[in-house]
C-alpha cells in the first residue's frame, strides 16, 4: 500500500512540475534611455525637493505631516502587521515543541486514587521539497512590499501637504486679489456718483458701477470660503482639528530650473509602488511554487518523552519515562481536486499581478514624462500671463483717465477692471500649477527629502 502511494505521489510530482513557468520575475518594461520631454537645460539632481522650495514653513510642515498624519501610521502598522506575518511563515520550518501535564482522580468504594502524567512532544515538518521555504519567502516579500507601501504613504502624505499649502497661499492670494477689486470697484463707484452729482454721467452709468461692485463683492466671498476650506484641508494632513487656525505667511515660489529627473529606468528602481508592485509579483510566484508542491508527498518526524504515576514524585524517574520516536509519511491522493484549484488560483493570482506591475510601471513613466513635459508648458504660460497682467494694469489706468476726463464709458472702465482681475487671477493660478506640477515631478521620480529619508530608511 505504501509503495502504490509512493508511485501515485510521484505521479503527482511529475504532473505539478510540467510547464510551470518560473512566475516571480516581473516582466521586462521597454523604455529609452532618457525621458522624451526631457528640457535641454538641466539643474543637478534635487537631494531634498522639500527644501528646493526655499520655504521654511512647508519643510516644517511636512516633518510634521509625516510624525502626525493617520495614513502613515496606519501604513506602519501594516508593515508591522506583514513583518510579523513573516516570521510566522518562517517558524513552519522549525520544530515545535508541545508539553502537557494532567492530574486526574477518582473515588471509587474500595479507596480514592489520583493519577498524574506528563509528556514533552517535538514534531518537524521536514521541508524535502522546499514547500515551506517558499512560503517564508512569500512571507518576507509580502513585508517588503509593505515597507515600500509605508514610504510610499510617507512621500505621497510630503507631496499633498506641499500641494496643499501651495493651494492655500494661493486662495490667501486670490482672496487679496479679490478685496482689491473690491476696493478699486468702490472707489469707481465713488467716482461715478461725483461725477452723476454735476449731472456728467447718468443714472445708469450708477446702476452699471454697483452692480460691478456687487460681484466683485460676491466674488470676495467666494475666495475667502475656498481660502478657509484650503486651510483646513492642510490641517486634516497635519493631524489636526480643521479649524482654520494656519495663516500663511509665504508666497508661491519662483522656481529654478527644472532639476536632472535621472532616467525611466532609475525611476522603475527608485518608485515605491513600482517596487511594492514587483515584490508582491515575487511574493506571489513563490506562493504559486508553494501551491504546486503541496501535491508532492510530506516527510514528518516526531519525538516524544512521558511518563504515567500515581505518584507525583515518579513522574521523571527514568523507570517510569516512556521514549517514542515517530517518522510518516503523507502524500496527497485525493482532496476533492482542492490542492489543484489552489495551484491554479496561485498561479492565476501570479499572472494578474504581473499585469498590475507592467500598468503600474507605465503609469509612473506616464506621471514623469506628464510632469516634465508640463513644466516647460507651464513656465511659457505664467511668462505670457506675466505680460498680459502688465499690459492690462496700463490698459486700466489708461481707462481711468480717459474716464475721468469723459471720453471713455463705465463700460469700458469696467471692463478693463475686469481684464487686469482677470490677468492677475489667472497669473496666480498659473504659478500655483507650475509649483503643484514642480511636485508632481519629484512624486513622480520618487525624490529625496530630509523629512522622509529614502526606500531603505523604512527598515527601522
């Protein structure tokens, strides 16, 4: 009977082992040697793209983003959680050691009695086919994937507290650029009604500056509730109650020129999830291999020591100690075709996340090749509204004279209020996208930043 096992198992082996591809090893990713939207002019490498912003407060910002913020702690804990996963896949391939102890008693008509035993039990899986071993490996991976995830969590929660304090100073300016108007439009107004007191302008030239008032008015509102909702957005990302209590005391950065990106295959090697991505990849081939070799037969050995008295005393006397020692073997037959529908989920499992490795190594090329390619977009925009502003600041005081002395409308005096808001707001917003964008870059090649350390800090 043991030798038809034997063969049956064998069998099993040689089936589980046929046109099993080696599922571990991600896929190659074609990509040139350089960025296509690679500028021609080029900084040296930013060694904290934190700091490149020359702005004290978001630096202290981020650190404090980064001791503060849930995600990360609850990315930290996952780590913690996988690492401790690990070790107990490792520990399958240990003995183990079980003792027990029991005492009983009984009264029966001639006399009570009381019996004591004691036993000492090792057992080992031994791992003949390296089953065990694989799904250590599994393990370990899994808890390096998550120690990528936790920098991962710790560069994305730096690069939102960037961005959300770049979208707060610019809701602080465009609040400021909207009392201006307010102001300006006031004192248009007032101009109008002096000039409607000597009978020079109309009624309707009144009606047409409040009304002008009005929105500029309405427009003011509209700024100061997004400029508090962008400061209690910051605050969320600090870890504190959104009460609206950061007033920003900076303005958008001037940028330098746009620092060395390094290469797509430096950014495959430096990307948090690229890395997560390729691990988990690594983690599934080997559960995969582990799945395939549970069909093949297991070697398990024992050892075991006990001893039975009714007295307590003779428990470990060697007259009364009972050695056993124990080897089986256990080959699969059948299991109602369970281990083969887990083989094939593993492998299944394996082959998806292969795919998600190549989606998530393309979309990170895609970010980088985006994020460079927009910031020379970007700088021509703000450098055209930077002459659209000054143009239309002459334009106004222009219109302002010529209204003054009555040979230009209310209309055209309040349009080219309008234009220069307009030019102003929209210069304001340009720079806060070139910045947004000058940190989407940095997430996107997986930057350096002293509050953060780098991928192999995490180990601690």
């Amino acid at each position: 009977m043991l030798r038809r096992s034997l063969l049956i198992s064998a069998s099993l082996v040689v089936a589980a082992c046929a046109g099993t591809p080696n599922l571990a090893i991600a896929p190659g990713i074609e990509a040139p040697a350089d960025f296509q939207a690679e500028p021609q002019v080029e900084l040296p490498a930013a060694g904290d793209w934190v700091a490149s912003f020359e702005d004290a407060t978001l630096s202290a910002l981020v650190a404090q983003a980064l001791s503060a913020n849930p995600t990360i702690e609850a990315a930290s804990a996952s780590l913690d959680a996988a690492r401790a996963s690990a070790r107990a896949a490792g520990s399958n391939r240990l003995p183990s050691i079980d003792a027990s102890a029991s005492t009983s008693s009984s009264d029966t008509s001639s006399r009570p009695s009381e019996q004591y035993s004691f036993g000492l039990d090792v057992a080992w899986q031994v791992d003949v086919w390296g089953r065990l071993s694989d799904q250590a490996r599994a393990g370990y991976l899994t808890a390096e994937a998550a120690r990528a995830d936790l920098y991962g969590a710790r560069l994305s929660i730096a690069g939102a507290t960037a961005k959300a304090w770049f979208s707060l100073i610019e809701a602080k300016e465009q609040a400021e650029l909207a009392r201006r108007d307010v102001d300006t439009r006031s004192r248009q107004l007032e101009i109008v009604e002096r000039r409607f007191a000597r009978g020079v302008a109309r009624s309707s030239d009144v009606r047409t500056a409040r009304s002008a008032l009005a929105s500029s008015q309405a427009s003011l509102a509209a700024q100061i509730r997004i400029e508090a909702a962008s400061g209690r957005a910051l605050e969320v990302l600090l870890g504190r109650y959104p009460g609206n209590q950061i007033v920003p005391d900076s303005t958008l950065p001037i940028l330098p020129v746009l620092p060395q990106p390094g290469s797509p295959q430096q950014l495959l090697e430096r990307r948090p999830d690229v890395i997560a991505a390729e691990t988990r990849l690594a983690s599934a081939g080997y559960s995969a291999s582990a799945a395939r070799k549970a069909l093949y037969p297991g070697l398990s050995l024992g050892a075991g020591i006990s001893s039975q008295s009714s007295d307590a005393s003779d428990l470990f006397d060697p007259d009364f100690l009972v050695e056993t020692i124990s080897a089986s073997l256990l080959a699969p037959i059948f299991q109602g075709g369970a281990l083969r529908a887990e083989r094939t989920r593993t492998e299944a499992v394996a082959r998806q996340l292969s795919a998600r490795y190549v989606e998530t190594a393309l979309t990170a090329l895609r970010e980088a090749e985006n994020a460079i390619y927009a910031d020379r977009t970007l700088e021509e925009r703000v450098e055209a509204l930077i002459v659209a502003q000054r143009e239309a600041a002459a334009a106004l005081d222009l219109v302002e004279r010529q209204y003054a002395s009555g040979v230009a409308t209310i209309f055209e005096l309040i349009d080219a209020q309008s234009r220069l808001i307009t030019a102003e707001s929209q210069l304001i917003r340009a720079r806060l996208e070139r910045a947004t964008n000058r940190v989407d870059l940095h997430l996107a090649v997986a930057g350096d930043f002293a509050a953060g350390g780098g991928y192999a800090d995490t180990s601690n």
